[in-house]
C-alpha cells in the first residue's frame, strides 16, 4: 500500500486499524520510547487529547444532570450548573408585556414552532437576567436547558454547538450570553452573526437570548467618530449584529410609583405588611441613597425590611 503500515491496537472490546506512512511510525515509535508507551498506548493517548480538545459531544443522557450549564471556552467543556438562580415568573414584579413577549416565544420554541432569537435590552437591574433564569425554572421539566456563555467565549459558540449536536430533539437549549456588548476590533462578534444566522450549524433546537444595557453593541473609541467612513461601517455592523434578534425587549427602569408597587408586592409575597405612607418614605429615602430606582434595588429593600421585621 505505498509503504504504508498497519497498526493494530487491540483491547477487550475492539480492535482498531491504523494505516501510516513508515516515517511517521518511526517519528511515533520515539515519541512513545520517550514518554515510556507501547505505540498502541502512544496512539490512544494523542487521540484521546485530541478529542478532548475540540471538546467532545453530549448525548441526551447527560443533560439529565442538570438544567443549566455553563460552556467552558477554554477547555471546551460543559459544565453542569447543580445549584441555580430558583427566581420564578412570578416573583418578577411588573413587565407583564416584556414578559410575556419572552414567555411565548419560549412556549412557541418547546412546541417546535417558529421562534426567534431575543436580544433583552435595558437598564441595570430590571430583571433581564432573571428573567432568562426563571424560563429554566418555568419550563425546565418541558425539556428547556440553559447553557451560559462568556463574552470571551463567544468565538467557540460554533464548537458549542457541534458539541450538543447529538443531544437530540427533544431537548431544547437556549444559549445564554449576558451583558452583550463588544469592542471595535474583536473578532467574536462576527462569530455570533454567524450563528444567529445559522450559518455555523443550524441544528432547529437551538435560540440565542442575550441581555445588554448597550444601546450600541459595539463599542468604538471617542477618536474613531471623527471620520464618517468609518461612523457609517460602524452603523451598519450595528444593525447587521442587532437585526439577527428577531426579538428586542427593552426594560426600563420604573417610575417612583411603579417602584413602590414592586416593593409592596415583594413584601406582599413575604408576609410583610406596612402603612402606605411609612412604606412610600422608606422607599423614598433608600433611592435617594441608591441614586436611582430599579426592581434589583426594590428587592434590596423588601430583604433589608424583612430582616428588620424578624429580627424585632
């Protein structure tokens, strides 16, 4: 065979043939020499780091270990979240409409139907985290899984998804990427187009929903908006990125009334029962010391009123 050579390597279950150049074989035989291995073992171990290299694949069994997941860039790795945020639906006060926009595409993807991928936008702390985390909490049991991707990890989504793609259809995952945004010059961010176009591999049983509190998802420098060339390719990198949602929901953060109605009905869910005018001075008082109004500081205070409650 043109001076090739076979190698058999052989163990309990399986014998496996391998056909090389004999200068490579020779090459193998002094690696194994120096790393005190049989040219059988030689070959079985740089496979082996082969393969855990480019990451593996995951069958459907082992999303059975969790609900969320967290995808490893590094060492292209899932790793099973056993503790997670347990925020429900319900405990997310107001947003009805932003809510329920994210509900139902979720319930259209579960049942196979057309569903988009959703980008969350909006101020800090209005619950465009929690409100991906609680979908898990809501649908999990439906087959829904979460799987948490860095920003720095974004350039290996296209192994992510070669690595769930034997999972199987009846699992569906939402890949989770928070707090989006990206400076002029990575390269990451054309591998997000990439997928959300599906160009990467479309596998039908995958969304992308991200959170960010960018208006702009790419970043430029102060100095690069002097020359309209490049204001306008920027633009239009912009647009090319965001129009791959096919949702946007924006958050915004609540007015001084909508604020104590959150806070009243965090309480509410705690047991905790106080006048309206004493609550509306509390509240008061605690945004002038946060400087702002948000849900995340609404159930600062319900925890610090509950705690001063209870310890009386």
């Amino acid at each position: 065979m043109h001076g090739d050579i076979i190698v058999i390597m052989k163990d309990e279950r399986k014998s496996i043939i391998v056909r090389m150049k004999p200068e490579l074989l020779e090459k193998l035989g002094r690696l194994a020499e120096s790393e005190y291995r049989s040219i059988n073992g030689q070959i079985e171990y740089l496979v082996s780091q082969a393969v855990s290299e480019s990451g593996g694949v995951y069958d459907a069994e082992f999303f059975l270990a969790a609900r969320a997941f967290i995808w490893d860039g590094g060492s292209r790795e899932l790793i099973p979240m056993r503790s997670t945020d347990p925020v429900t639906l319900s405990d997310l006060k107001k947003y009805e409409q932003e809510k329920k926009t994210v509900v139902d595409n979720t319930r259209a993807f579960l049942k196979g139907l057309p569903a988009q991928n959703v980008l969350l936008y909006g101020d800090r702390g209005t619950g465009k985290s929690s409100t991906v985390h609680a979908l898990i909490n809501e649908f999990g049991k439906d087959g829904l899984r979460l799987i948490e991707v860095k920003k720095q990890d974004i350039i290996t989504l296209p192994r992510l998804m070669n690595a769930i793609s034997f999972a199987g259809e009846k699992l569906k995952f939402i890949i989770f990427i928070d707090d989006l945004s990206f400076v002029e010059g990575q390269e990451n961010y054309s591998e997000l187009k990439a997928v959300l176009e599906g160009s990467a591999l479309h596998l039908g049983n995958v969304l992308i929903y991200a959170t960010t509190n960018r208006r702009h998802l790419i970043r430029e420098n102060f100095s690069d908006r002097t020359n309209d060339m490049h204001e306008n390719d920027m633009r239009q990198e912009q647009m090319s990125l965001s129009d791959r949602f096919g949702i946007v929901v924006t958050f915004v953060n609540p007015d001084k009334r909508e604020f104590f109605d959150i806070l009243k009905a965090l309480l509410a869910d705690r047991g905790i029962k106080m006048s309206n005018n004493d609550l509306a001075l509390r509240a008061e008082q605690f945004c002038l010391e946060k400087g702002g109004r948000s849900p995340r500081g609404a159930k600062q205070l319900a925890g610090i009123i509950e705690a001063e409650k209870k310890l009386k």
